[in-house]
C-alpha cells in the first residue's frame, strides 16, 4: 500500500540514537516530500534509471527524513530504518551512494553538494541528455562555505537551464544574507524565489516555475535551526 506524509512522521520515530540531527532533519521534510511525490521523476524499481531526475542532499549531516522519505517511496526497506547509525546498517549518519539505491552522492561535509550539483548538469549535457533534471538541497548556513559561492557563479554564467537548488532557511546562517538569499542568486543570473517551506502546495508551484537557459533557486523558509 502506498505510503503518505501522514507517515514520515512514525517512520522517523523508528530511527533512534544521539546523532539524528532532528531539527536539521525535519526542516528539510516537507521539501523532500514534494519532490518526490510530486515533482521528480525518479524510479523505486531502477533507481539508476538514465531517465531519472537526479537529486543531491548536500545537507547531508540530518539524513534522517531523507531515508524516511526513501522508506516511503520503496528505495529502502522499511524494516532497514530500526538499524539507523548501527555498525551493519547502510543508513548511516550521512547517507552513502554506494550503499543505498537512489542515492546520488555521499553527502554530509558541507559545501560539497552544489559543486557537485553543477558538475552533474554538465555531464548530462555532455550526453545530451534532455530529459533528467537535477535538483540540489542545501542549507542557508552552508551556503557560507566559499565552494558554494564558485558553484552559484559559475552556474549562472554556464545558463544551466536543467539545474535548481532549494535553500532551506532555518537562520542558522551567522551573517545573515542582505535583502535575503534569493538575491544572492539573481545576482549571478538566476531565476530565484521564496516560499513558505511547510506549505505543500506553494513549494510545487515554486519548483514548477519555467526558467528556460537559467538555473532556479527556492528559499524555502522554516523554523526549526541546525
């Protein structure tokens, strides 16, 4: 039977231990939901599909509603999720691609993902890959880190069209973005908005905007700070 939201909760109940992260964890739920029930085009049955729309957590030190969220849309067992941090389990405290199917990069050392992000999209047009799209998560702290800077730059001037980064904005950034981060993308040439990061319905239709020849950014705003 097809799990919902209404799930994630008890399923990250069953995750337990000291190094969970929860708040950071559960500020990134509801945009993790969205994408993947709504948005992504990803494939439980053939997680490497070469169609499959790919996703980075580069907010990857609280995985633990992104293995709730994988749990629900079948890329990781369910009973897996009691085993979370254990010597054996593959659901470690930072998720790792080569453990867990639909996991595009090892992540948790911030400031890697968006890099990383950016050289996806230029692989796939290398290949000339039309379809997939590429979507990063990051932290608005973690966009402190100088590699992000290089990263939203350099993504502005290469017009990486297939690219779009969500910003959870707990405040937990030290200095704090004037005017807010969503200028910090525009200024480098990006189509960029704001969003409530609890509500549904506003985070689709923020990820649906049209940027043709310009990489998207979504500040999705929450309050829960790590």
């Amino acid at each position: 039977m097809p799990m919902s939201y209404g799930d994630l909760p008890g399923l990250m109940t069953v995750m337990t231990g000291d190094e969970k992260h929860s708040a950071s964890a559960t500020s990134t739920l509801d945009v993790l939901w969205v994408l993947y029930d709504r948005v992504m085009k990803v494939y439980p049955d053939e997680p490497a599909h070469p169609d499959r729309d790919r996703f980075l957590l580069s907010k990857g030190h609280g995985p633990m509603a992104y293995f709730a969220v994988l749990a629900a849309k079948r890329f990781v067992p369910v009973d897996a999720l009691s085993g979370f941090g254990t010597y054996n389990s593959a659901l470690g405290r930072h998720p790792d691609r080569t453990l867990i199917g639909g996991v595009e990069i090892s992540s948790g050392s911030l400031g890697h993902g968006l890099p990383l992000a950016v050289g996806v999209c230029l692989g796939l047009d290398a290949k000339r890959a039309s379809g997939p799209r590429v979507f990063c998560l990051v932290g608005d702290a973690e966009l402190e880190e100088g590699s992000n800077h290089e990263a939203i730059a350099l993504a502005g001037q290469l017009g990486l069209g297939r690219l779009t980064v969500i910003v959870i904005d707990n405040q937990s950034s030290s200095r704090g973005w004037p005017g807010g981060i969503h200028r910090r993308f525009r200024g480098e040439g990006w189509s960029a908005t704001e969003v409530d990061g609890r509500d549904h319905t506003a985070i689709e239709q923020a990820l649906a905007i049209e940027h043709p020849g310009v990489p998207h950014a979504v500040v999705a705003a929450v309050d829960e700070k790590e």
